[in-house]
C-alpha cells in the first residue's frame, strides 16, 4: 500500500543488510523515460501494470537487492508468485491516518486524484487481503525506519 514506507524502510534496510535497494518505481520511471503519472496519463494502468511486472521479473533474477515495489505490484497473482518464488516479502501496512499524512494531496499519485482520504479509504479496502501471501507483515505506524529495518532483519534472520 503506498504512504507505507517502503521506499524509505527499503533504503535503510539495504544499507543495514548490505544489498542494493532498487525502487522498482523508480525504475519504471527511468525506463519509460517519464514519470508514473505521465505513464497513467499516456497509456493507461494496463499498461503500467504490464512495465512494472516485466521489470519485477527481471529485478529479481538479479537476486542480492531490497525491492521496494509500488504498492499495486501484489494486485497480480504473477507478481505475487514471482515474489515469493524468488524472494523473502515483506508486506509494511500502516493505519489510514500514517498513510494520509505521509502522502496527503501528492498530485505524483494517479490513483489519489480526486480526493486522498476516500481513495485510500477504497483502497485500503479493496486491498486489505492483497498482501496476506506475504512471509510477513510490520504495522510501521508510529516506528522509525531505523526501527522498521531492525525488525525486517529479526524476522528474516529468525
């Protein structure tokens, strides 16, 4: 779920695990050669949909990297086998409120037009189960990253 801390959790936890950090929305941006609301705006969520598991896919042949997805990634049973098929997922959820302050009115979010709280309100819903095939969940409400990747690190170490 985006507003969840994953970029940010992603980039400590890479520095504390060692690996690399690759923002896979990041990555789109820099192969498409524009950014995401421009990829909704041109060519549709289909066809980001289709860019970003084609690069999730060839992400994580490379092994050795923290991936930090966009929170629609799950959204595909492909993704979401490629995930576990050939990594350790951790899924960082956080409460409405967290999620709003942390993204608020962010016009570089497509699927927030037209009003933040009642979109993630929705989204929140539609996507409450979306990450249940995750090895494991982490509520960063209140926690720093510092704290959020120690914890990532404990569970993965177990």
């Amino acid at each position: 779920m985006m507003g969840t801390g994953k970029s940010t959790v992603g980039a400590v936890l890479a520095e504390m695990a060692g690996y690399r950090l690759i923002d896979l929305d990041q990555q789109i941006e820099e192969e498409a050669k524009c950014t995401i609301p421009e990829l909704f705006a041109n060519y549709g969520e289909p066809y980001f949909r289709d860019m970003e598991s084609a690069l999730l896919s060839r992400v994580l042949q490379e092994g050795g990297v923290v991936l930090a997805t966009g929170g629609g990634a799950v959204l595909r049973e492909v993704n979401r086998s490629t995930m576990l098929e050939k990594g350790w997922v951790v899924a960082l959820t956080a409460d409405l409120e967290s999620i709003l302050r942390r993204v608020g009115e962010d016009p570089g979010r497509p699927l927030l037009a037209g009003g933040a709280r009642e979109r993630l309100t929705v989204l929140l819903e539609e996507r409450k189960h979306a990450y249940d095939f995750a090895h494991v969940k982490i509520d960063t409400t209140g926690k720093t990253p510092d704290v959020l990747a120690s914890e990532i690190l404990m569970h993965y170490r177990g």
